[in-house]
C-alpha cells in the first residue's frame, strides 16, 4: 500500500485578508479627520510665525540700506518724500521727484499703473542700491492685496508692503522750514546723529493696502484720526524696523485697527472716538514712535 506524501493544506482566504471593511476604513478616515483638525491650525500657525519672520528680516534689511545710505551721504537721512507734495503751493517750489525717494514707486488699486508691478523701477534710486536692487525685500510673504481689475489680470500681489515714517529724512516742501508741517510740534530728523533714541523711533513698518501709496507714513498728532494706517497681516500685529537695526511685531488692540486688506475697507480717514480706549491706545503707540517733541528753543512754531 502506498502512502501518498503529505502536503499541508493551503491556507483558507479569509476575508480579512481580501481588504479592509468598510467600518475599518470609516473609522481609519475619522482619525485621520481627527489628526488633521489638530495638525492643520498649528501648521497654519506655524506659516503664519515663518512668514512674520520673513517679514521682520525685510524691513531690517531695508534699515541697514538706510543707515548704510546716512553713512555713504555724511549722516544725512534718504528722501522720505509724499508723493503729492501738500505744501507746494505755499511754497512756491515742487517737490523733489519720487526718482530721489527712497522707494521709487506709488502704488494704487488700478491694472494700469505700472508702478504697481514694476520692481524694476522700484529699486533703480533711493535704497535700492544698498540692498543690491533685489526687490522681493519690499514685500511681506503675508501680503497678496489686489484689486478686482488687478485680480482680472492676474496679479497676485504689488511690489510693496512697507512704508517709513514720514518724521524720518528730507520729506521735500512738507518739511522744508525744518519740520513737517503734519506733526509741526514733533522734531523731523534730517541725520542720523540727530535721532536721540535709536530704539524707540521705527523707520519701516508694513502698511495697510489701503494707505499704502507713497511710501510716506505720516499721522497727525492733533486730529485723533487715523491718516495712514499700519498693517495687520500678522495675526492681528504689524511689523516695525528701528533706528537701531532691531524689527519687532506689535499686535493691535482694537479690531478698528485691523480691517481686512481689500479697496476700501481701512475707510481713511477714521476718526478715534475717545471712548474707544483700545483703538486709542495703538494710535498713540504709533505716534509715540515716529518721533520726538520740539522743545520751544528750536525754533519751531
């Protein structure tokens, strides 16, 4: 008799081996749901600190071009010019053309103003041979505020995010007898030498889309108004340079201080009521840094 040889049985497929049930992928999805609820808000926090440090990193650079530029001009301060020249007609001069200015470009919310795109333009004067007319150093990552006939066309974003405050350099016929006609109680610093506190008055900070225009951040002292406004992009904060090379974020108080980035929506200018103790408080933060108050020996009205 003959015993045939002995072979294990194949094992039996099982449906286990055929796949995943349908519970075991539903219950598979709702933790990866799960997961990418706790993930998602910290990775966005994350690009968000990242693209705030970017930031912080431009206008630094923008401020060591501005002090390499008082030190290559025997400490005097680059043009800080507005773009409209307010005080010409009582002066009877027009101001320096915006090709000395330290940015050479005004931005708008039209598709046909080539300064709104040309970088090229943008950085031929002024600065922008301290930073080796490298443009991208003009713009915050976080800033991508368009109208809707530049969206129309394709734009992404303008060339400029930052602006310098208007009581730092020669702003032209606005400051021609010495001061600034906007905040004439205030000391206009044409040196550098002649700023008394390096780390308290910034020179660059990110502005609003809205205002942002010439480059020329300029407040009044005496109206309570908002005239330009500073940017939020950050979380609700806006970055600052110093004259001392340190940039820092500030957040904002009120949420009047921070409207979306669209056309229209800072609504300048905007009166602070009193009663806003908030929005009082971060208009008064701005000021207090842009500048320093005229003693009655100087000269000044």
């Amino acid at each position: 008799m003959i015993i045939p040889a002995f072979r294990p049985s194949e094992p039996r497929k099982t449906r286990r081996s055929q796949g995943f049930t349908l519970v075991e992928l539903l219950v598979v999805m709702a933790v990866i749901a799960i997961l990418a609820g706790i993930l998602l808000p910290t990775l966005s926090k994350s690009k968000s600190k990242a693209q705030a440090m970017f930031c912080l990193n431009n206008e630094k650079q923008i401020t060591l071009a501005w002090i390499m530029y008082a030190d290559d001009h025997n400490g005097s301060l680059a043009y800080n010019l507005g773009a409209t020249g307010a005080s010409m007609a009582s002066s009877g001069k027009p101001p320096p053309p915006m090709s000395l200015n330290w940015v050479n470009n005004v931005l708008d919310w039209s598709n046909s103003n080539p300064d709104n795109t040309n970088a090229a333009k943008m950085v031929e004067t002024g600065l922008g041979p301290y930073v080796d007319k490298t443009a991208s150093v003009y713009r915050c990552p976080s800033d991508h505020a368009v109208s809707g006939p530049q969206r129309s066309v394709g734009w992404s974003g303008r060339v400029r995010s930052y602006s310098m405050n208007a009581m730092i350099g020669n702003a032209g016929s606005l400051s021609q007898a010495g001061w600034n006609v906007d905040l004439p109680d205030y000391v206009q610093f044409f040196r550098l030498t002649s700023i008394p506190q390096p780390s308290d008055i910034f020179v660059i900070l990110d502005e609003h889309p809205d205002s942002i225009d010439d480059g020329f951040f300029v407040e009044k002292a005496y109206t309570d108004a908002w005239i330009d406004l500073p940017a939020s992009y950050h979380g609700g904060a806006a970055c600052f340079s110093f004259v001392d090379g340190h940039s820092e974020t500030h957040r904002w108080r009120s949420p009047t201080t921070t409207p979306p980035p669209l056309p229209g929506a800072a609504g300048l200018p905007k009166a602070i009521p009193t009663s806003d103790q908030a929005a009082m408080a971060d208009f008064y933060w701005v000021l207090s840094r842009m500048s320093v108050e005229q003693r009655a020996s100087n000269g000044s009205p």
